[in-house]
C-alpha cells in the first residue's frame, strides 16, 4: 500500500484533470450515472452505481476536515442511500 504522502500527488493529479474539464461535465457524469443506476438493467445499473458512489466519496474526502457536523452527516447519508441502492441492485441482479 503506498505511503499516505505519495497518494497526495496522484488525489491532486485527478483534481486538477477534474478542474480541466468543461464546467458541466461533472454534473453531467453524476446525473448520467445516477439515471443509469436507477433505470437501467442490474447489468449496467450495480457498475454505474459503484463508479457515482466512488466518485462522491472521493470528492468528500477533499472537503470532510472543513465541513462541520451536518455537511459530513449529509455526506455520509448521501453515500449510505447510494450504498444501500447499490447492494439492492446486485441482489436483483442474483435473483
């Protein structure tokens, strides 16, 4: 496992290529993904879901030491809704 001051460079690598890209195209890639996940069949719905849900938390990890007690409760809420759809989709997907 890299050491925790060698995964910094690489988190600011993928913020700055995020930063580069046209202004509504985040947006666009978490509203896509979620449409995908939530209406799509289990076979493309559990990867698109997986992908949104590491995508959020690797963006709330940037901003969890600033935010105050109800943004990291909101976060963590968010992230426990798409885990539950997620688990919910692949058990779907099983039966």
């Amino acid at each position: 496992m890299p050491e925790p001051s060698s995964r910094a460079p690489m988190s600011q690598v993928l913020m700055l290529r995020l930063q580069s890209l046209p202004r509504l195209a985040l947006p666009a890639a978490v509203l896509l993904l979620a449409l995908v996940g939530l209406a799509a069949p289990p076979l493309y719905a559990v990867p698109a879901l997986g992908m949104l849900l590491a995508l959020l938390a690797f963006l709330a990890s940037f901003t969890w030491a600033q935010a105050g007690s109800r943004g990291r409760l909101v976060r963590m809420v968010v992230m426990g809704v798409l885990a539950g759809l997620l688990v919910s989709r692949a058990f779907e997907a099983l039966s």
